[in-house]
C-alpha cells in the first residue's frame, strides 16, 4: 500500500493491531529524485503480506521508529540510516553496522561514487565483451567474463 509520509506511524500501529505482527524486512530505493521507503510485514496467523511504502525527499530524510513495535527494526533502522542517509526519530542509535564512508554521500545512494576502494576491495568490474558467448557457447556473465579480483574480501 502506498501512503503518504506524514501516515507512517499510524498505518505502521493500524498494520501491527490488525495481526501483521511479523516484520519480514525494511529497506529503501533511491530513485534519484526521491527515496522510497518500503516495509513489509506479514500476518503469521492468515500468511497475508502487506508493503508499506512511501516517498522521502533525497535531502534530510526522517522516519520515526517501529523498534516499539516489532524488535527486529533494530538492524533494518540501523541500515536504513547508514547506507540511505535516512534519520530514524526517537532512536539513539550511535553504533554503526560498518566502517564510516569517507564519501558525503550513503553508500546505497545513487550520488555515491566509489573514491577509493574500501577495506581494499574494488568494484566488480566486467569486461567489455560480456554478452558474447563463453568457451562452452553460453551467453551472459561467466568466469572468462569477470575480471578477477585477488584480494579476499574479509
């Protein structure tokens, strides 16, 4: 269901008192000229599924917690907040789930751009010919296809 902002938090306690009691995940969509936050709960009695969704702007986003409401916010606010730049009201939140970005932007926003490689790590890179066919004449992404990255990611 797509709602307005400001109808969060009382469709998020309408949703919970009418048995979706199960948060299943929340995450968020950058579509370059707004946010879209999305959270999806489940009632465990009947298997039916609701999605909350609805716009942030790209500057100064905000939602209020749901952690009253279903504890398993914790991790999906926290995420929220350090890949999406989005402020969760009403949480002190202050560890963080990674390292800090050297970057001003969130690093699952669209502005980001990869300054330097984190931990070591590159961006995964594919060669140019990638839709051509592979040793075995199969089409699309395959060992031949990707270059190799040597340096572990842990």
């Amino acid at each position: 269901m797509k709602i307005k902002s400001d109808q969060f938090r009382e469709t998020i306690e309408r949703l919970h008192d009418e048995g979706y009691t199960y948060l299943v995940k929340i995450t968020a969509v950058d579509w370059k000229d707004r946010l879209e936050a999305l959270y999806f709960l489940r009632d465990l009695s009947t298997g039916k599924e609701e999605t909350v969704r609805f716009d942030l702007p790209l500057k100064a986003p905000k939602v209020p917690t749901i952690i009253h409401l279903y504890m398993a916010a914790d991790w999906y606010e926290r995420e929220l907040s350090e890949m999406f730049g989005i402020e969760i009201l009403g949480r002190d939140a202050k560890r963080l789930l990674l390292e800090k970005w050297d970057g001003k932007d969130p690093p699952l926003r669209k502005a980001f751009e990869w300054s330097k490689p984190y931990q070591g790590m590159e961006p995964v890179k594919f060669a140019e010919k990638y839709n051509e066919p592979d040793k075995k004449g199969k089409k699309g992404a395959s060992r031949q296809n990707v270059i190799k990255i040597d340096k572990p990611f842990m």
